[in-house]
C-alpha cells in the first residue's frame, strides 16, 4: 500500500477527521431491515485502489466495505437465532427515561453442553430485548412485538 502526499504527522492538517462517532451513529441507526438487506451497501462498494492521491482518500476508501462487511457480520447469527443463548431480563426505571437498569437472570444455551453450562457474554456480543424467545427473524419483524 502506498500513500501519495502525505505530509505533516498532524491529522488536522492532513484533513483527517474522527468519525468514530459517525460510525457508531451509523450502526444504531440500522433498522432489522436495514441489517438483513444484503443490497444496503453492497451498490457502493468499489474496488479499493493500490495508491492513494491524499490520507483522507485513504480512509474514504474503506467506509462503504467497512459498513458492508459489518452489515453481514450483524445478519449472520440471524439466521440461527433459535440456537442462540437466552436469558430472562427485568428492566426498572428508578433513575428516568433514559437510564435503566437492567437484572439478566442466568444465560441458557439449549444447545450447548445439553444446558449444564450457562452462556458467558464475551465483547463485541450483540443484545435483542424481545418479549418472547425469537425462533426466526421473522419473529423480530413482528409489529408491537418487540
């Protein structure tokens, strides 16, 4: 990989910006049908050059790849979604709106270890709040259900 004009060890003025942010607001935006929309990014996804005329063309190159690639990590477990561990959550709201917190019972996996051993939640693991076990997506789709 080559980076043409690059410059100064300064990331302002090289044009670099942090969308760490824009990133994560991206994410919790997705709809479940957004998530399972294989054509959501796929469209802008282009070939990723070998050279690069600045650093922010760099980065800009990786966004659309990135988002898709993300996309299908999110949709993959969705389609073994009854397999998944499981666990009953009671939610209070002493503290707002806003600010929950939030009792999870013991995690089950029913296909695991035939159910001797509780699930142990590991980063990066995603959380559905539904108020029945789902079997398929479809049982996400359902209006009112969530």
């Amino acid at each position: 990989m080559m980076i043409e004009g690059e410059g100064s060890s300064s990331s302002k003025k090289r044009g670099v910006q942090n969308h760490d942010d824009g990133f994560i607001n991206t994410l919790f935006s997705w709809s479940l049908d957004d998530i399972c929309n294989e054509n959501l990014f796929s469209h802008k996804v282009e070939k990723i050059p070998e050279s690069f005329e600045s650093v922010t063309q760099y980065f800009e190159s990786f966004v659309y790849p990135l988002l898709e690639e993300t996309r299908a990590q999110l949709f993959s477990p969705m389609e073994t979604i009854s397999s998944a561990p499981y666990a009953n959550v009671d939610v209070f709201r002493p503290h707002g709106p806003e600010l929950h917190d939030v009792k999870i019972d013991y995690w089950r996996n029913r296909f695991s270890n035939n159910g001797k051993e509780p699930y142990k939640t590991l980063p990066g693991d995603i959380l559905i709040l539904a108020d029945a076990k789902p079997e398929t997506i479809s049982d996400l789709e359902r209006v009112g259900k969530m």
